[in-house]
DNA sequence: CAGCCGGTAATAGTCATATTATATTACCTC
DNA sequence: GAGGTAATATAATATGACTATTACCGGCTG
C-alpha cells in the first residue's frame, strides 16, 4: 500500500495507530526554531519587554540569534500564535497585555517551570487544578461510560505496579488525569491537561509517592477511590476525591521542601 | 522624544498606554496569513484530518490557497504552535491526538465558535465557566485589594449604564470577568478570559441583557452581589454569586432558544 | 532466511534577496 | 492651524536555491 494522506474528506479516513501517547514535556527534542522561541518566550514571561511596547525590531533579533530572517519571522509567528505579541507592518512587533497570553499553553507552562518553580506559582497551578479536577470528575460521575470506566481502572493498575521510576510513576499518574479529562466528555476539560502535566512534573522533580511506600499505596488508593465514585455515579465523592489525591500531593511538596530547607541550614 | 523600544531590561521600562484594551475577538482584521490558519485550523476543528495522519503537504497546500511558500510555512508553525500538528523532515506535518489541542486559546475558541455553536459546546463553556469562575471569585474575596475593589465596583458601574448597545454591553461584562481574573492574583486564571469572552460573544449573540430592562436590572444586582461578597471576604458567598451570574445567563439562553423553535413551527 | 548496514530520495528546514503593502511621520498647501 | 499628501520605516509576501533529517529499500553478511 502507498503512503496515503488522509486529507480526503470522502476516502473514509484511515488514523494510524498514534506513536505512543504521552511522554512528559521535558523530554522533547528542541529545533533551532524552538530553542530561540523558548527563549523570547521565557525573556516574555520574565518582564524584560514590557506589555504595549514593541520587541526589537526584526533586524536585531536576527543579529542576536544569528538566524536568516524567515526563522526569526516563524518564531515570531509561534509568539503570536500564544498570544504574546502581535506584529503589524510598519509598527513592529507590539507585546500583548499579559491577559492575553496563553498560560495554559503546555509550552508557556513549560517556559514557566523553566524560569524557576518558586512557591507562588505553583500554588498557583494548584489552584487551578483544584477548580478543574473536581468538576471533570464530577462530570464523569454523571456521564460514566463503561469504556471510561475500564480505562480508569487500567490506570490505577499501571500506577499499582511496585517497579515505578519517577518518571515512569509520573507518567501513568498523568495518563489517569487525562482519562479523567476525557471522561468527563468536555473537551475543554480534556485540554487542561498541559497544566495537570505540568504540575505532576514540577512535583514529582524533587519528591515521588514512589520514593515511599507508604505514600505510594495511599496515592493508589486516593485514585481508586475516585473510580469507585465515578462507576457509582457520585458526583459529589468523586469531586471531593480527586481534591484530596491532588491534596495529598500538595503535602508531600510541602514537607520535602520544609525537609530540604531544614537541611541547608 | 524618538520612538523607543523597550527591550533593554537596564532602562527602566516606559509601559505607554495600551491602545484600548478589549475590543471582543469577532471584529479583529484579517490578514491573509491569519484567514489561511482560520481555515485550516477549522478544518482541523471539524474532523477533516484525522489525528496521527498526516495534513496534504506543503506544495499541495500552496497551490490550494495560491501562497507562497513562507506564508504556509508560518501558518504552520501557528498551527503547530496551537498543538494541532507537529512537522518533521521528511515525515510530514502530522495531525497530534486532538488532548493536546490548546482548546482554551482564543483564536481555537473562535474558530469553534464560527463552526457553529450548538447546545454541547455552549454546555461545555459553560462548565469550565461554572468551575472556575467561581475559584477565581473565592481567591479574590480571599486577597480582596482595595485597587481591585474599585476596579470591580466601576466595571459594575459601567455595566449598570441604561444607554448600551448589546456590543458596548458584551465589552462591560467582560471587563468584570477580566477584572475578577485579575483580582483572583493567579495568573493562570486570568488567562481564561478568552473562554468567558467566547462564551459571552456566542451568548449575547442571539439575546442580550439589554433587550429586557428587568433582565438588565438583575444581572447588574447579580454582579454587584459578587463584589460585596468579595469585599466582605466571604469567599464562599463570592462563588455562589458568580455563579448564580453565570446562571442567569445560561437560562437566558434556553428561554431564548425554546422561544426560536417554538416561533419556527 | 533474518538481521544489520548503507545509500537514496522525499520532505521539511534554513537561507538570501527582492518586491509589496501599510501605517506613521513630516511636510506642504490652503 | 486643518487637512490632505508624500516620504519612509517596517513588516508581509514572494521566489528560488540549498541543507538537514530520516524513512525506506535493497543489498550484504552471518
């Protein structure tokens, strides 16, 4: 069979299997393109251009990053597209009110995780988490599909297993999330998942349930309580579930962090 | 005084007055590289490229739109940037799973919103609407500043102004939005203002405050109530306001539309 | 026959240059 | 000084060439 496109709306389209799913952020391959939009985007994030005024002019920029002139041009281009700036013939490139920057863009998060992970913010993710969750779960508890159902056991399952690392724990982690989020049959929902990858991230840098045994099983079962709320149509339990898993992870930061200032002194 | 950038972080940053803040997303200008992206990304949107395959390529789409080469290749990037692809020598521009879509960026919201705004969508604004506004009222009444105060009493003035068109209107009630965002001091929760500016434009679309004195009158009260709430401190009582705001709404869009079908019989 | 290895070709990435469009500024007329 | 008009700066678009990456194929080797 040829290579086939899928872009013909008549031939029924053929998805072929996806490359495997997740794979947390920081791992992604970084394109001179990206590595330069990273940057402009964390000087964004820092303040160092201010809101309503203009960015270097093109040929700056392009003296700076040592670039032809279209990479400059397609890195603005993925700016704007995040709502940082905006370019106008003749004006040059403006930066936007930070209103309109997409915070909850996986890349903006990522920039921002880069630029230093202090207190602030992520109580700041926390809170958002603790707004969203909830609600997607309540959601599923109304919709529960068996499929989702299933889907949300095999999760609990993957996060069971005793031969975590970090990084393979925090993936199954951010799978049962997402699976909420599609649960919840909203697909806005679904979309907050760069933020919940973000947070898992950020949090399991320096600390892990996996670290603790104890805290792992009490992590596995928060979550399978909330599939128990879930399949039983409880909407309320499965809402106040999840805050208590994402509460329980809010501790552990906590105290590593106390534990990790006691230690400096 | 010549013009001045302000990109050198030494120089302390001269912020020049914002050229009129909001102005709601419908009327924005076009540019060709901005329609292209609109289309594509719509096509995307309703299901036309199958995720995990790949978009037409480059020349077949230059020669669909009649662009040249770079313009395609920033549309892409701005696509890519939105998450809906991802590009790779020799492989193609291929379709990401639809998780990773940042369906809470403004110009996606938009392109959604112009696909048509059927009762699931609106349904599903109206949830993240329902969860996180009322977060981000509870944080305000938390950290209540005496700026945001006032901010949110003048936008409540505004709002309550008897000459206003349904447009100058949709501009108040988002300014109040904004402002809560603002005042929850999370940055990430300001930055959904493009949801509620969506869901207010596909709102007040059909039926508005203004059309009804008495409904006017309501949900003028209704966000005055959120602001005493908020002043007070009582965080619980600034949700269920903010809520029952978004409530107000929401009903008046059902009465609007059993209203629609009955006349159409 | 299976598996490795290297070459080939397809595809997007990058570059350089030229032309065009548009908004701002300055000037010029009345 | 008001209003219009030309000059000018700046980004937008166009074009064509070259580069880099990597999937794919076909041959070599065990």
């Amino acid at each position: 069979m040829k290579a086939e496109t899928n872009y013909r709306p008549t031939r029924a389209a053929m998805p072929r299997p996806m490359p495997r799913l997740s794979r947390l952020a920081v791992e992604r391959a970084k394109s001179s393109h990206d590595q330069i939009a990273a940057t402009l985007g964390t000087e964004l994030l820092k303040g160092l251009y201010a809101p309503g005024g203009n960015m270097p002019p093109e040929p700056e920029l392009i003296a700076r990053f040592q670039i032809s002139r279209t990479v400059m041009r397609e890195v603005m281009k993925t700016l704007a597209a995040k709502g940082f700036v905006i370019s106008k013939t003749r004006v040059g490139t403006r930066v936007r009110d930070p209103v309109y920057w997409n915070y909850f863009d996986a890349d903006v998060l990522a920039w921002r995780v880069r630029l230093g992970l202090d207190d602030e913010f992520m109580k700041s993710l926390t809170e958002v988490r603790r707004s969203l969750e909830p609600a997607a779960a309540a959601l599923a508890a109304q919709r529960r599909s068996p499929t989702d159902i299933s889907r949300l056991r095999e999760c609990v399952r993957q996060m069971a297993r005793t031969d975590h690392t970090r990084q393979s724990f925090a993936e199954a982690d951010l799978d049962f999330h997402l699976a909420i989020g599609s649960a919840s049959g909203n697909p806005l929902m679904r979309s907050m998942a760069s933020v919940i990858e973000t947070a898992l991230v950020a949090s399991f840098a320096h600390s892990s349930p996996v670290d603790d045994p104890s805290d792992h099983e009490a992590t596995v079962n928060g979550h399978s309580a909330i599939v128990d709320a879930i399949e039983s149509g409880e909407e309320q339990a499965a809402a106040e579930a999840i805050l208590k898993v994402i509460n329980i992870g809010v501790n552990r930061i906590d105290v590593t962090r106390k534990k990790q200032r006691g230690q400096k002194k």
